[in-house]
C-alpha cells in the first residue's frame, strides 16, 4: 500500500504544514506546483527532500488560485486548462530532474480533484494534459470518478485514492469541507480507517454505512492538524498489520 500525503503547498515565507517530517513517513508527496500553492523555491527544496528519502514525486495540479488555496471552482475553457496543468507538471519535472528524479504521477488538487470526479470537460482536459506530456504517468484519482473512466480510456494507469482524514457520504463522495464531518482528526479513527481501505477495500460513511473504496493509495493532507503524528499512527498501523507500504509508481 501507498502512503501519500500533499506537501510544498507553503508560499515564500509562509508555510504550511512539516513537509520534511511527513517525508519520513510517506512514500508518495504530492507536490503543490504553484498555481494553488507553492512558489519555485518550495517546489526545489521539496523535490530534492523527496528524492533523498526514496519517496515518489507527484505533481499536485490545480486551479490557478493562490487566494482560494485551489479550493474554488473555476469554470475554464478545457483548452486553456489543459495546457495549465501541462505547465504545472513540467515545471515541477525540471525541479525534480535537477533533484536527480522526476514527477512519475498526477494527482489533482482540491476544487479540480472534485470537479473533474463528475465534470467530463475539466476531466477531459486533465487527461489530455497527461496524454500531452507522458502518456506513462499514472493519475491519482477517487476510484469510479468520471476522471478514472476518461483516463482509463485514454489508456493511462488509474490509481485509487481513498482519504483517511476525510468524511464520505454515501453516494462515495468526499463531505464537503464547509459540511461537518468534512474533517477526521481522532488519530484511532483515522488509522483505523486507513487500515479499512487498506484490507478491507471500503471505508465508513458519515451515516455510519460502509462504502467500496477500492484504492492503491491512502492519502493524508498536510495541512490538518496534527498531520505528522496522524501519518506515523497511519504508517504504524498498516506495518504492524503486515502491509508492506511502497510507491504504488
């Protein structure tokens, strides 16, 4: 199983959440390429941290929303977003290459990662954009999502994503984040969850039912509180239960 969790998402000075720590414990960063969060400096430092520990760069493409943190929905021409995340996954790949490894997945952020799950133009133009620039880079995406079909389509490796600090609703979908539940912050509900999806391949609902979540990968934000010690009793548990925790890439 794959550990990943979303990381540079700082901003010059500002900095948001302990990326150097939770590069300890995952084995997959999604890296913020800018657009959302992260700036060229971030993006380098993050990149070369990752490549010394072993952990997979991915790029983590969003709107183009500093103010918002990426988490508003932008209603874009599919060409003009297309060639953004081509920009942003190209722009991370260079800090990598000079780091001595390469991006070797996307993952959407935020309002795109939600919009492009049911939207077929912004999923479309996400695809398209991967297609464009390595057609071999898996896409890390919630299983079932209008983006896992269009990018199985297009031929390119889909990667299911299951969120262990995060609320579901029934239907499968994430609790909107200005919903309560939205959030999951007890660290025994949250390694417990991990481990669900993990074994179990489903996750608990915010009404208590269960729902399939057939994932690859466990992500966990890196801006909740406490997200560290919440990574290291995620990471714990899976080892201790015999899960061997590897990039999925």
């Amino acid at each position: 199983m794959d550990l990943n969790a979303d990381l540079g998402e700082g901003f010059g000075i500002w900095r948001l959440g302990d990326d150097l720590a939770l590069l300890d414990v995952v084995t997959s960063a999604n890296v913020a390429c800018g657009f959302h969060a992260g700036d060229p400096t971030t993006m380098r430092r993050v990149c070369a941290a990752a490549a010394d520990r072993g952990v997979a760069v991915g790029a983590q493409v969003g709107y183009r929303d500093l103010a918002g943190f990426g988490r508003r929905r932008i209603d874009y021409d599919p060409g003009e977003l297309r060639d953004e995340v081509i920009y942003q996954i190209a722009a991370l790949d260079g800090m990598c290459r000079i780091a001595g490894t390469r991006v070797r997945y996307v993952k959407p952020h935020g309002a795109l990662y939600n919009t492009a799950a049911v939207d077929e133009p912004q999923a479309a133009a996400v695809v398209s954009a991967v297609t464009d620039y390595d057609p071999t880079l898996p896409v890390l995406c919630q299983p079932g999502s209008v983006l896992a079909q269009i990018a199985a389509g297009a031929g390119l490796r889909v990667v299911g994503e299951g969120f262990a600090d995060r609320g579901y609703l029934p239907a499968g979908t994430l609790v909107p984040r200005s919903a309560p539940g939205a959030l999951v912050t007890a660290e025994a509900e949250v390694a417990d969850r991990a481990l669900r999806m993990a074994v179990e391949q489903v996750v608990v609902a915010v009404d208590g039912g269960t729902v399939a979540c057939p994932v690859e990968s466990i992500c966990l934000h890196g801006d909740t509180p406490a997200a560290v010690a919440l990574a290291r009793r995620v990471r714990t548990t899976l080892t201790e239960a015999g899960l061997e925790l590897a990039p999925f890439t």
